[in-house]
C-alpha cells in the first residue's frame, strides 16, 4: 500500500578536520551518536524504527561490515531493526535516503533512518586496495581511470574559470560558514559530540573528555592568501583552498510514514516532490549536477525560479561555478551557509548532511522550496525535490530540487505513541507495526515504568538480566568487567549512556581496541588493555572496587551511596551494572532531575 513519506528529523554531527577533534572516534560511535540524537529529539522507542540505510565510501577496516548496523548494535539499540550500508561513492547518503524514502513510500516500512559516516582520518580513501590484488576497475580501464582531479581542471577550462574565480568561491564558502555560525544557523541541525581527550587537548583517548560543537574546517583566510597556495598539478587552478576539506562526521534523517507521524505526534517536515537518476561520464562526472537538476526540475514541473534554495556539493569549486554558468545563477541562493571548502566533505556523510542543511535553513528563513546537488566519483547524479512538510534529495552526481514548508519554529513535537514521554507501553501504532514488547511473550516483557527512579531503573536491570547471561554464555566470567570509569564532569545524559557501554561492550569485544572512545580502568594506568586482566579474577575485582570508589566522588553528598557500595564484593557483572544504575538513581535525585531521568531511562540501559 502506498504512503506518503516525511521527514520528521535531521541531524549532523559538528565536521571535524583531518586528525582533528572526532579522529579518536571509532565511525560506529560516530555514526551511533547520530541515532541517538535523533531518537532523543523525536522520542520515539528505538524499537519503532524498522530499516536502518547508510552511506559509506570505503568499506575497509572499521568501515567494513556494514556499518550503519554495526552503529546501531554498538549504541546498544535493539537488534530486531534491520540495517544496510550502501557505497555510490559522494552521494551514498544521499541514495540511502532516497531508499529509505521509497521504502516507506512503499508501504514496507514505516519508520527508517538514511544516514551516512565517513572517518577519512581513520579509514583514507583508498584503503580498500591497501591489501591483496583486487583492484575496483578492470585491467582494460588501468591506462584511463577516471580522475577527480583531471575532472575538475577540464570542466573549468571548458567553462573558462580562472584560477580567480576559483578562490574567490572558496573565500565565499569561508566567509558564509563564519557568519552562519556567528548567527547560530547550525545550531538546529548540529548536537554536541563527546570525545576523549588528554589534558593538553589532544584526542587519544586517555580518560578525559570534552565535547566537541563546532566545524573545525573553517579558516580565516583571503584571496591574497587563496592565491598563495600551490595547485594540485603545475597548470592547474584548483588548490587545497578551493576544494573540499577531508573530514570526518556523520548525518542521518529520519523518514516516517505522515500516518504513523501523526500517530507518534511527530511533525512532518518535509516532503518529497519528485526524485530523478541520472549517470554521467565518468570522465566528466563532476557536471553531473546539472543534468540531474534538469531531469528533477522536469519531473517536478519546476523551474530554477522555483527554487528558493539550493545546496551544491562543493566537491570542487568548479563544481558549483559550471552548474552556475549553465543555468545562469548568481550564487546568492546557492550553499548560503558555505559548502565543503569550508564545512568539510566526510564522502560517505555528505549526502545526508546536504539534506539536513536544507530544511533547517529553509524553516529558519521560512522557505518553501530547495534543490539539493551533488557529484559522485565513477559518474553518478540523482534529484529529488521536497515540498509541503517533506523533504526532497539528491545524491551523487545528482541534482534534484528539493522544497520543504516551514511547518513550525518550535520544531518537532515529540511523543511516544499517543501519550507522553514515559508512558509503557505506548500506543501500538495503526498498521502492520508489531512492537517487540507485544509479541516475545512474558520471558522478553518489559516491565511498566512505575514507582520511583531506584525501581525503574532496578526493574529494568531485572529484565535484563536473562538477556544478559544469555549472550554472555561462553565467554569467561573475568572478561565481563565493566571496563569504563565516568569521569566526573560528565552529565546525567553522559552517565546513562555510560551505563549503556556495559552492555555494548560485551557484545561488541571487536570495539574494544585502544582507540576506541571509551574510557580505560584506572587514572594511574590508562593504558591497561582489559586482555591483561583476563586471567585475573582478584585484580578485576579489585578494579571494580576502584571504579566504585570513583562512581562515589561522583556524586559525593547523595545518602545511600555506602549500601550501593556492598554489591561490589560479589564480582558479579550484573552486580556491578546494579551500582551504576543506583548511583545514576542517586545522582538524579541529587541534583533534581528525576524528570529527564524518566526520559533517558531507556537509554541507560542500552535498549
């Protein structure tokens, strides 16, 4: 049966630079952040959210294995949700959107997440075919592979751009992030990150944190400065001031049925117009948006008059300046917060950051209509248009208009089911919805979230218990510990994903390298890998002793701590997990906040 999709959420994380601020952090905790902010923006139980797709460009080596799965499982969300990562190069993101659209637009599903992630500071491009003979293109094609670079320069010398008129885009894109963050405009679509740090600010992941708000590309720079750096090839015009940035972050955009939005009380945002695919040269594949505007303008019955907005990946400054002589635009509704050259281009993200962009510059101005573009190595273009309360996308070397209503300032209304946050179960939605609480039986029933926060959180520690033991089944009691320690500035937000890690970990050992973003045992050996207490069951005991006395500082003055304290003697990891849900209770109490701890519950306990 068809159905009307819409977009009822879009974040991004801030974009962070080569080796910079995110480049301790692991793409699965990158990209996991993104679903967790949307699910706390919209309320909504992570159960409801049924297909999962995600764009990713190099999938090798902590971006292999499907990673938009891998994300999901290692927040600790349900494992019932479904999850694919799709490669089409620039616009993955942006096709997992449009697949995730469809889907619902196909009554499949109602409710699914597009996302993308790409850590380049971890994962280069090209580390694919570090290893072993496969190469992605067959011999025959060896003498004449299709090159960015080249492309670039033959599209300028095509549409006669000169070395000025490229750095004079690359300073506007400078110039326009500065001011659209001076002003604020990404603060809807952009959260906080938290990332290890050391005390001199540099991320290694030696137990301290901070959190990181910001693009870290931007750079205040001029044309004299533009005009001093040196080109890609000797007679060429584009330089590492007029490209895009390697970066790391991720995105991701919530679809939903307009039935079951309304059902969950969620606003549509933004709805989709028309979409349209369309594959280029691939040796001229970055003037692959212009065909894809015209195919999805055609298909919408729009023209560029239409258009109030308009975002252009800024893969290269040619990119932008050749769709714009063809189609004669002066650039003042093109990329008005700045593109890649100053945000930053994580390949496998930018799609979805591109549609996030969108709609929340077009509520803020109150806008109706934009049209989202992008090129995409190998020769890719899509389009899509968004109109009314839905968003529309383009991907790849894709060009497509999207157009989006301002519905509301105060943005979503979220709720769960037809009731409030905090009401259990929620309203079972109309449709072929079949929650996980209402078919596994009295065995995987989770309990109503009665009596006060230290019973809420306890029952759910109880319901946990069998699924806990279960998949620990095999794996030596010793190697169960809780391995992170909560520093003391984290939030109440930070403590309950903390608690979260104590299930993520044990089901995610492949995560638990160095550099991963969790925290280590102790201050005095922040190294120690947990391998070395493997064979030790006392000094893991009293490991779990230290990180009690420390879970103690943290809430120092709350009245029960002493009796919380006792369950560490058991060595028990359920024990230990027990603590940190009565020293999470205690903390709330403490400071007031027995509301947001009802709201944050389930994700305290990773479900």
């Amino acid at each position: 049966m068809a159905a009307e999709p819409v977009i009822v959420e879009a974040v991004r994380t801030p974009i962070g630079k080569r080796g910079g601020a995110l480049a301790n952090l692991h793409p699965a905790y990158l990209l996991g952040e993104t679903y967790r902010e949307l699910l706390d923006r919209t309320g909504i139980q992570p159960d409801c959210v049924e297909q999962i797709v995600g764009g990713t460009v190099t999938h090798a080596g902590e971006q292999s294995m499907n990673p938009a799965r891998t994300a999901w499982l290692t927040m600790g969300l349900p494992y019932e949700t479904a999850a694919t990562t799709v490669d089409c190069q620039c616009g993955s993101s942006q096709q997992a959107n449009h697949m995730v659209a469809n889907m619902v637009a196909g009554g499949v599903i109602d409710i699914g997440i597009g996302c993308g992630v790409e850590a380049m500071s971890r994962v280069p491009l090209g580390s694919g075919s570090k290893h072993g003979p496969g190469k992605p293109w067959p011999d025959e094609w060896n003498v004449d592979l299709p090159n960015q670079f080249e492309a670039a320069e033959r599209i300028a010398r095509n549409r006669g751009l000169t070395r000025e008129d490229v750095d004079a885009l690359g300073l506007r894109s400078q110039e326009r992030a500065a001011a659209a963050w001076a002003e604020e405009r990404f603060k809807r679509e952009t959260f906080a990150v938290q990332v290890p740090t050391t005390e001199d600010e540099q991320a290694a992941g030696q137990g301290m944190w901070r959190l990181v708000d910001r693009d870290e590309g931007l750079r205040d720079t001029s044309m004299e400065a533009l005009g001093g750096l040196k080109p890609v090839m000797p007679t060429a015009v584009h330089t590492a001031g007029n490209c895009a940035q390697i970066s790391d972050g991720a995105s991701a955009v919530m679809w939903a049925s307009k039935r079951m939005a309304r059902a969950l009380k969620l606003k549509p945002r933004a709805r989709i117009v028309a979409q349209a695919l369309v594959g280029a040269d691939p040796h001229y594949h970055l003037d692959g948006p212009i065909d894809a505007t015209r195919a999805v303008l055609g298909r919408a019955g729009m023209s560029l008059k239409d258009i109030d907005l308009v975002e252009i990946n800024e893969a290269f400054a040619s990119v932008v300046l050749s769709w714009a002589r063809v189609f004669d635009q002066d650039l003042e509704k093109v990329n008005v917060n700045g593109g890649a050259i100053a945000l930053g281009h994580p390949v496998g993200a930018t799609g979805a950051r591109l549609i996030t962009t969108a709609l929340h510059e077009l509520e803020r101005t109150g806008k109706e209509f934009a049209l989202v573009t992008m090129c995409a190595g190998g020769g890719w273009r899509r389009g899509r248009s968004f109109s009314g309360c839905e968003e529309r996308r383009t991907r790849g070397v894709v060009s497509g208009p999207c157009h989006t209503r301002l519905m509301t300032e105060s943005g979503v209304e979220a709720g769960v089911g037809s009731g409030a946050r905090g009401v259990w179960p929620p309203p079972v939605p109309p449709g072929n919805y079949a929650p996980l609480w209402a078919d596994e039986g009295g065995a995987r029933q989770r309990p109503p979230l009665v009596g006060d926060e230290r019973e809420i959180l306890t029952s759910y520690l109880e319901w946990h218990r069998a699924t806990f033991e279960l998949k620990c089944s095999g794996v030596p009691a010793e190697r169960l510990s809780e391995r992170t320690v909560p520093p003391s500035s984290m939030s109440l937000h930070g403590l309950m994903r903390h608690l979260a890690g104590v299930e993520r970990w044990w089901f995610h050992l492949q995560f638990a390298g160095e550099r991963t973003p969790m925290l280590h045992y102790s201050d005095e050996d922040p190294d120690q890998d947990f391998d070395d207490l493997a064979g030790d069951p006392e000094e893991a005991l009293a490991v779990w002793r230290e990180q009690c006395e420390h879970s103690r500082r943290i809430v120092a003055g709350a009245p029960s701590l002493d009796a919380t304290g006792i369950h560490a003697a058991s060595g028990d990891p359920v024990s230990l997990r027990r603590i940190m849900v009565d020293l999470i209770a205690e903390y709330a109490r403490h400071n007031g906040h027995a509301d947001l701890l009802r709201e944050r519950m389930d994700g305290a306990t990773g479900r």
